[in-house]
C-alpha cells in the first residue's frame, strides 16, 4: 500500500514538472525581448508643456529622439575629453557646462547653460 501513494505521488510531481516546463518556456520567449531605448516620452511630456494642443507624427518623434540622442553622445565625448586634458578621473557639471559652451553656438550655449544651472540648482534643493 504505501508503494502505491508513492506512485501516485510520484505520477503527480510529473504532471507538476511538466507544468513548470511549460511556465518557464513562455518566462523564456519573453526574456527574449529586448527594450529599445528612447526618449520619445520625455520629448512628448516638453512638447505638451510649450504646446498642450500640438500633436507630433512618429517620423518627427524619430527625428527628435535622434537628435537628442546625438547632442548627448557629443556632449559626453566632449566631457569626457575635457577631463582627460585636466587630468582628473570625474565628469562633474563644470565640464559638461564647458562642453555644451563649446558645442553650441552663441545664444543657444547661454541659453542651455542657464536651464542646465537651474535644473542642477533645482535637483539640488529637493535633495
């Protein structure tokens, strides 16, 4: 008699491995996915800020998220030169000011440093 409860047991825990197979299968088919990366939501909640009625079509979203994610690219190569020229091993928001000074033209460098010290000012205070 007790063999046989360890049959049926044993007859369910392989019902029970298939099930878990089954489980981990479809937990694999969505490890598989991968998450592309892009800044077409924050690009959205500013266009929303200056124009709460204004739409915008994916081909500008796409041309907007590449933008932005141009301008990062070369202000962090910049950065990260300026901070091999000074010798030190940290990027700090002084280089990253020199580095969009230098990437951009004019008006638009004053502009950008002004709203970059008030964001960092801004970050600070909620700390």
């Amino acid at each position: 008699m007790p063999e046989q409860g360890s049959k049926s047991s044993a007859s369910s825990m392989k019902g029970y491995k298939k099930a878990v197979t089954k489980t981990q299968k479809k937990e694999e088919k969505k490890r598989k996915r991968y998450r592309k990366e892009s800044y077409s939501v924050y690009i959205y909640k500013v266009l929303k800020q200056v124009h709460p009625d204004t739409g915008i079509s994916s081909k500008a979203m796409s041309i907007m998220n590449s933008l932005v994610t141009d301008m990062f690219e070369r202000i962090a190569a910049e950065a990260s030169r300026l901070v091999r020229y000074n010798k030190c091993s940290t990027v700090t928001s002084r280089e990253i000011q020199t580095a969009v000074r230098l990437l951009l033209p004019g008006e638009l460098a004053k502009h950008a440093v002004s709203e970059g010290t008030k964001a960092v000012s801004k970050y600070s205070s909620s700390k």
